[in-house]
C-alpha cells in the first residue's frame, strides 16, 4: 500500500468523523437544550425525569452507552435503513447525541443560573409564559454565557466520536487502524497523522468558538 | 434548588398541580409501558433465558467481575494522582514569564489536549506497550490527557484570584515560589475543586478503554465472560449497573467535597487545599 | 453527607451480596470443544538445545523465560477463559511444541496478550521473542518481521445460522457479512466480494451477538476460528466449509535472527513428524483427520 492509498483512507477516514460528529452535534445541542429546559421547568415529573436521565447516562462510560446503542436496538426491532454502515452511523450518532446532550444541559443550566433574577421576574411580570420565558429571554442569553464551556463540550464530542471506531464506523481511528494492519513499518508515522487531522479539527472548531465568543459572549 | 430557577414560573396553582398529578400519572404507564417492551422484546430475544444470566450466580463469575472493577479503579485512581501532578506543572509552565519556558509548554499542551484520549492510549500502548505494559499504557494515555485539561483549569483558577493576593504576597516579602505555593495555589485548586472533580469523573470513565489495550480491566473481564457464555448483552448490562455505581459514589463524594469547600471558602486556606487534592 | 453515607452502605450490602452469596465452582460453558476432555499432550523438553548463533534465544536462554505473544480472545486458538490466568488453545500447544525443542519447559513460557495491531511492534521492540497468534504470513509482514512455518494453513470461511442457505461466498451478493475492522479477512471481502456489505467490530463475539440477533447474515474469518464458534454454539450456527483463500499461519519472529528462524522451523518439522502437532491440534481443535500438515516453507 503507498502513500497515496494511505492518503486515500485517511482522508475518507477524516470526512467519516466530520460525518459522525456533524449529526451528533445537531443532535446533542437541540436534546441538551431540551434536557435544560426540563430541568427547571414547572413540571415536576420533567424535571425529574431529565435529572434521572442525565445522572445515568452522563456516568456511564460512552462505550458503554455505544454499546447499548449498536446491540441493545436491534433486539427492539430498531434498526435504520438497508445497509448496516447506515445503521451503525445512526446507532453512533444516537449514542453520541444522547451521551453529550448530557453535558449540553448541565452547561447550559449552569448558564441559566448566572442570568440575573430580575430578567425572569420581569419576564413574568409582562405576562410571558414559561415557555416563552425561557426561549425569549432566558436561553438566548444562557447561550451566549456558556460559549466557551460549550467550546470545551463540542471539542469533547470531537474527540468522542474515535469510539465508533469500535462500532462498524469508518472514520480516523479505524482508518488508522487499517492503515496500520496492512504497514505494520509504520506504526509510529500512522500515529502521527492521526493525531495531526485530530488536532487540525480541534484547532479549527477552537478558532470558531474564540469567534462566537468574541461576537457573542455577555461578560458578567 | 437555586432561586433563578424558581422565579421562572409562577408557584402552581390548584389546577396546575392537578395537571402535574395527571402528568405525572400518565409518564409513569407511559414509563412502564417502555420497560415492559423492552422486556418483552429482550425475552422474546433470550436474552433474558436463564442460561444468560445463571454465570452471574457463581461466586468465580463474580469474583472476576470484582477483579475488573478493582483494576479499572486502580488504573482511575493511579492516573487521577499523576494527572493533578502533570496539572499542576503544566498550569504553571503556561504561566511562567518567560517565553522559552511558556511556548513549548503550551505546544506540549494543547497537542495533548486536542487529539482524543484513545488514540493517546493506543499509541502508548503501539509505541511502549512492551516495555512498560498495557497498566501503564493506560495510566500515562489517561494523565496526559486529563493532566493538560486540568493544568487549563487549575491555570483558570490562578488567573481567576484577585491581583491584590499576589501584590500584598509581594509586598510581605514572599518570593515568586512562595506566593505561588502558599497564596495562589492553593486558593485557585479550592476555586476549581468541582471542576477537578468533574473531570476526573471523566478520568474515571475513560479508563473504561483499557480494555481496547489487553488491560484486564472491568470491561475487558465483561467481554470476555460474554464470549465464554454467549452472553455479550446480560454482561454488559451488569458491567454498566457496576460503572454507575461506582461513578456515582465519586459524583457524590465531589458534591459532599464542594458543599463542605463552600461552607468553609471563608477560612484560611494553607496546606487544607493541598490536602484536599490528594482526597480527590 | 446523609445521602452519601447511605449510598457508600448501599453499595457495600451490594458488594457483600454479590461476593457472599456466590455458587462455588465455574458455571458451564455451553459444549466446549472435544479436547476439553483429553488429556493435555505434554512436550519432550530438548534440555542439550544450543542455538547460541541467535541472539534471541541466547537472551531468552539467560532470562530462563521465554516471551511468547498470543491471543486471548480466540476460542480453540488462543483464549483466556473467565477467572482463568492461562491462555489455552492450539497456538498455545503449537509455542509449548516449539519452545520444548529450543529447551524452554512449559513453565518457563511467558504469555503476553497481542491484539492484531500490535504483533509487528511487539516485536519490533523486541522485548517479545516469537508471536504465535494466528498471525498470517504475507509479504507486506515480512519486510517487517521474519516468519518459520507456516504451521497451520487456515482458510477463510463464513459461519451461519444453521438454517442459512448461504453455501459459499458467492451466495455474498446484498448480504450483511461480519468481522473484525482491518484483519485480512475483512479486508478479502471489501476487495473481492463487493456486493457483500461489511460490518466491521473490534471484537469477534460483537459479530456473533450480531449473528444471533440477525443484525448480519454471517460471519467470517479464517476457518478455526470458526470452527471454535460452532462447536460453542452448536444447533444454531454452522461453518460453510468452503475456505476461499489460503491464510497460512507462522510464528512471528524478530527480524533479521536467521538462526532463530531455522531452530523454529526445524522444531515445527519434528513437531510434524513425530506427532506432536497432531496431539496438539486434536486436543485444542478436534479431528485431525482430514487435515494436512502444511510444508514448512524455509524462504
């Protein structure tokens, strides 16, 4: 296998990762989001069922949680399209998304709580409802307190998504992996690389934060 | 729970609560209704037969199980020290005035944080493994990692003490070490001690793939019983039911820790905060 | 602190009720392989064995220890069973068979587990002195480590569900075909079989719970390794038995030691002739009947 090969495969390995950690993203910002809004909202039920669920699923290992995921669904007739990479890529995706949602809604709840009374009391005074006190006035600024911890969450994510790698996923780890199985002489070049496309990921998604942060971020 | 999230709504009203309690009613048979499928289906699946679940009644099945769990918290608790080590260095190298000092330390720093903490295992375990084992493949992979995430913490918690400590530090005559150890440290590892904590919750469930690595650790003995019984699935549900628990005592033990720090964030802080980090 | 007490006491009664009320002895495994009754062969120790020309064994002679890489995670091969700290399986019989002729006794064998990416830079590193873990020889390895043998030529083959009609590789065209991501095994169907769809796990038995669970159509990897599933999961599982490629298996050793080379291949050859490896293979993987002894290829 020469290097152009090598390039080949790690290359649809990198897009494999950008794939995986795009929709978990997605995911994982708008089922955080709502996890948060359950957490303080009227409802006792919700709030404690969003408590349960993140007290589980945020200790259990991501592994674990693939796990359940990838082996557990397809006993409950859950399965996603023809193809198995498709399945697989939803099972990971899922598992991710349910995974850092977790740690979405803890951040986001610990910005709720540095929004100063006033802005919620006012809220109600004017009439609005919780519903609308919350997207309105509340979360809009949660957000923009909580970019740079949201930063370290989503980089995590990032990161994260190398456990699919065990999970019928083709992205950099198994890439790398393949590339080490067939040049077993290259060990420690394949390393490398990987590290570098990580690190050249994580600098990019890091640039975009110091981005929104400078934009966004309310000092308080 | 703290006063913003009780001012978000208005204390509920007769019929509110009676909405609640219908609520409520209605989540639990649907909650119940979820659990009952999903047993139905695992059983229609045998995976609930009793020949899937009988090993776990045999005290070696069980023994090794508690092997497992044993090695992963000495791999979590041996990388934990080291990682608050690696921290604290670091922190400190970042904040070093001088350049030939602060540069490579923060290069060293941020390749460590940036690339995930599995392939830092791997490689550690490719590069070394044969001479320093798959123990301390994992132990080093998981302090560098976690060792340059905290450094970033305990560094935020220095910058984050008032300008005022280290000038009135100066001023009594401390040297730059002394103000360092005595003043800022300290005061900054008590600030950040929930963040510590969280992540070394994180430490914890990351040690999770040493078994990728051959280490014997609770997921590995998980594996492997499942591969001898044919029963990947009820093993990994008793391996999961073992990891929250034990994560949940360490969540625990960090909110008793930042109740008691806040209770005494008043006090004096000298060798106690010191103290307190060996604890975690 | 209440709660937390009450959880630390919570978890300790759960601690104490899972070591406490243990049934003794080992569970059953579901039919183990026919060489579980046999008896273990034992190995004549070649006590006047001089390779003092290989540095290997020169090093491992002096340790009085010698380093040998294996799976643990391969039934009938290479395989650890739970509480057990002993690999057992025919690569193991095959290092006790080669490691007798170079004057090393079974207890002076250290076992250390090698998963498929780290057999090259175990030895590489040199701190292992042969890997004997269904490793197949091929040229891209050999630039980097040298192989004796091959002992043992598996073939690559498909496990199905009992009642599959799945007679061979060519029945692959749109079905789910499973293995572990990177082995060669995975990589023949990926190249040769496009119509297959691959699933790719780390681990064998993920593909196997996927097997039961219908989530794939077959597994597949070099015959003994399947061989050893079928026997485990006898009535539900079956080996097709059409092996479509040849894997011929070696042990691994580090590169450039000639001398080490043609003492484990002069051993493997005994071995061969005088029995031995029959004794090992009908113990660890069961008839031996109608299986050849490959010809040991001295390149």
């Amino acid at each position: 296998m020469d290097f152009l090969q090598l390039l080949e495969m790690f290359f649809s390995g990198i897009w494999g990762t950008i794939k995986l950690f795009t929709v978990a993203l997605i995911g994982a910002l708008v089922l955080g989001t709502i996890l948060a809004g359950m957490r303080v909202s009227p409802t006792p039920v919700l709030r404690i069922a969003a408590s349960t669920y993140i007290n589980v699923v945020r200790n259990t290992p991501l592994t674990l949680v693939m796990f359940f995921c990838a082996f557990g669904l397809p006993f409950l007739d859950i399965r996603f399209g023809a193809t198995s990479s498709f399945n697989s890529f939803i099972y990971a995706t899922l598992a991710l998304t349910a995974y850092t949602a977790c740690f979405v809604a803890e951040t986001l709840k610990s910005g709720i709580s540095t929004i100063p009374v006033g802005q919620a009391e006012a809220a109600r005074a004017v009439g609005l409802t919780f519903g609308q006190t919350l997207s309105q006035v509340i979360l809009p600024q949660a957000f923009r307190t909580v970019i740079p911890p949201l930063g370290s969450v989503i980089i995590a994510l990032l990161k994260n998504t190398s456990i699919a790698s065990a999970f019928n996923n083709r992205e950099l780890i198994s890439a790398m992996r393949n590339a080490i199985e067939v040049r077993g002489d290259l060990v420690i070049p394949l390393l490398f690389g990987t590290a570098l496309a990580y690190l050249i990921l994580a600098l990019i998604l890091g640039r975009v934060f110091d981005y929104l942060e400078r934009k966004l971020v309310i000092l308080r | 729970m703290s006063a913003p999230t009780q001012v978000l709504f208005d204390e509920p009203g007769p019929k509110a609560r009676r909405n609640n309690i219908i609520l409520s009613i209605v989540s639990a048979v649907v909650l119940a209704g979820l659990i009952a499928f999903v047993i139905w289906k695992f059983a229609d699946a045998g995976q609930l037969d009793s020949a899937k679940w009988y090993p776990f009644s045999f005290s070696q099945i069980q023994l090794v199980l508690l092997k497992g769990m044993g090695a992963t918290l000495k791999v979590a608790v041996v990388a934990s020290v080291l990682a608050l080590v690696v921290g604290v260095v670091f922190a400190l190298l970042r904040l070093s005035s001088k350049k030939v000092i602060s540069v490579p330390g923060t290069i060293v720093l941020e390749f460590f944080r940036g690339v995930p903490v599995l392939l830092l295992i791997f490689a550690m375990f490719l590069i070394f493994g044969n001479t320093i084992g798959a123990f301390w493949s994992v132990v080093i992979g998981l302090t560098l990692y976690n060792g340059m995430v905290l450094a970033e913490i305990i560094r935020a918690g220095i910058l984050a003490v008032p300008k005022g400590q280290r000038e009135a530090a100066m001023a009594i005559g401390l040297r730059p070490g002394q103000v360092m150890s005595l003043v800022l440290m300290p005061q900054a590892l008590r600030a950040m001690m929930p963040t510590i904590i969280a992540q070394i919750v994180v430490l914890l469930k990351d040690s999770a793939l040493g078994f990728i690595v051959t280490y014997q650790d609770l997921l590995y003995q998980v594996n492997l019983i499942g591969r001898e019984y044919n029963n990947l699935l009820p093993t990994f549900l008793v391996g999961a039911v073992l990891f929250i628990i034990i994560n949940m005592i360490v969540a625990g033990i960090a909110r008793w820790l930042e109740k008691r720090l806040q209770r005494k964030s008043t006090a004096p802080v000298g060798a106690e905060g010191l103290s307190a980090q060996t604890a975690a | 602190m209440k709660k937390l007490r009450l959880s630390i006491a919570s978890v300790a009664i759960g601690l104490l009720a899972l070591s406490g009320c243990g049934q003794g002895g080992t569970p059953d495994a579901p039919a183990e392989g026919d060489g579980a009754q046999a008896e273990a062969p034992e190995y004549t120790v070649n006590d006047s064995a001089d390779f003092k020309d290989s540095k290997t064994w020169k090093a491992a002679k002096d340790a009085g220890e010698l380093k040998v890489g294996v799976k643990y995670d391969q039934p009938g091969l290479g395989n650890v069973k739970a509480g057990s700290e002993q690999p057992e399986g025919f690569d193991i019989e095959i290092a006790k068979m080669v490691a007798a002729q170079l004057g090393f006794s079974p207890d002076q064998i250290k076992y250390t587990e090698t998963v498929s990416a780290n057999r090259e830079p175990f030895l590489q590193q040199g701190n292992i002195d042969m890997v004997v873990a269904t490793y197949t020889i091929n040229d891209e390895r050999k630039k980097v480590v040298d192989f004796a043998g091959p002992y043992y030529v598996a073939g690559q083959d498909l496990l199905v569900a009992a009642d599959s009609d799945i007679a061979g590789p060519d029945d692959l065209a749109g079905k789910k075909v499973c293995s572990v991501d990177g082995s060669t095994p995975a990589q023949n169907i990926e190249e040769k079989y496009k119509k297959a769809e691959l699933v790719a796990y780390d681990t064998y038995s993920k593909c196997v719970t996927d097997l039961q669970s219908g989530s794939v159509d077959a597994v597949t990897t070099d015959d003994a390794i399947l061989r050893g599933y079928a026997k485990q999961y006898e009535g539900e599982f079956k080996v097709v038995g059409q092996p479509f490629t040849e894997e011929p298996y070696g042990v691994g050793l580090p590169k450039g030691d000639d001398a080490m080379r043609e003492a484990v291949n002069d051993a493997l050859q005994k071995g061969m002739d005088d029995g031995d490896w029959k004794k090992a293979f009908e113990y660890s993987l069961g008839s031996a009947d109608d299986v050849e002894m490959p010809k040991i290829d001295r390149y």
